[in-house]
C-alpha cells in the first residue's frame, strides 16, 4: 500500500536494464482490447508464437488463465472489472520489469481503466485495439457467450449490456474483417519489433 511506513523498498542487484540486457531485448506489454469474439486471444496467440520463435522471451495473459487463479475470486460486476485489470496490469508490469514480452487480451471496456493501465506500465505498454463490429463477434460467438446474453443468462455483458468505449489513441487499430489473423499478425509484428531493440 502506497504511503504504508511498514513497506519499504529493497533494491536489488539485478535490475530490469540487466535482465533485458540477459534477454536480449526489452520488456514490454502488447495490450488487445475489444469485444468478445473480436479476435483478440488469436491475434495475442499468433504474435506470441511468432516472437518466441525469434527467441524473444514471452508470456501470455488472458480471462481463462488469470480468472482461474489470480482473480478467482472476483464476478463481473464494474468494479469487479475494474480490480480484474488492475491487478492484471500490476502483474504485466512485474514481467516487463523481467525483460518479458507479455501478450494480454482482454476486453477492457472502459477507457479510464485502459489511461490506467498505460500510466501504470508506462513508456513498455502498447495498445491494440481489434476492433470487430458488434454483428461479426455475435456471428462468431465461439463460447455461446452472446446467445446466452441475449437471453438474459449473462448480465453486464460487453456489447449486450455493457458498453465498449473505443479508445481514442490507441498504438494499432487491427480489423480482423477486411485482414487476415496471418497479415495483423504481421503488421503487428513489424511495428512492435524495432521497439524490442535494445538502445
């Protein structure tokens, strides 16, 4: 807790410059946000993979691996959501102080918590907005999520219920209707991959 006298910071030896320095490239988040359906944990799937084959070290977080475990015990509601991302951003920060390239994808509907998010990570936090039209994911819905909020089983649902608020400045906007998952894979790679230098 921010101001507590019973925290006090430990520096340690080993520093995020040295660990980038061990990992041969710099840490960084590469954040997908749109609707269900959107695209978003193929495109994070595909980037991941294509960045691991050039030895980049990575990891991936998305809703199935983090609301298992870490964030089991949080629903749906907004403020649910909100400390859902917090948290998620709080540990994207800690593997991009690891020298890791995370892969995230989540819905974040709300733009404050996307502003958060950003401040939070910093100058390593990169935005990609998959932006899928309403009608495409629902065509999709590859989980049944959208039928079953349509008929009321599933409350606060993004696109349903909910709204998605479209970000003003994102770093990418992929659209997954015109493009194929292999050419936004590509697009992202060839601009993220010159960020990954090292100075």
């Amino acid at each position: 807790m921010e101001g507590n006298p019973n925290i006090v910071n430990f520096t340690y030896s080993v520093c995020k410059q040295m660990r980038e320095g061990a990992n041969g490239h710099k840490g960084a988040c590469l954040w997908f946000e749109g609707l269900s359906g959107a695209g978003k944990s193929t495109l994070a799937n595909g980037v991941e993979s294509e960045l691991f084959k050039k030895g980049v070290k990575t990891f991936s977080l998305d809703g199935d691996n983090v609301r298992r475990g870490l964030n089991s015990d949080l629903g749906f509601s907004e403020s649910d959501r909100i400390e859902n991302l917090r948290r998620i951003g709080e540990v994207a920060k800690l593997m991009c102080d690891a020298g890791l390239v995370v892969t995230a994808a989540f819905i974040s509907p709300y733009k404050k918590d996307r502003h958060l998010l950003r401040n939070l990570i910093g100058s390593s936090f990169f935005e990609f907005f998959v932006d899928t039209p309403l009608n495409v994911c629902e065509q999709r819905d590859v989980k049944g999520l959208y039928k079953r909020a349509r008929a009321g089983e599933i409350k606060n649902f993004t696109g349903i219920d909910v709204p998605f608020e479209r970000p003003d400045n994102p770093d990418m906007i992929i659209n997954t209707v015109n493009q194929s998952i292999d050419q936004s894979v590509s697009l992202i790679l060839d601009f993220i991959w010159p960020k990954l230098a090292l100075s």
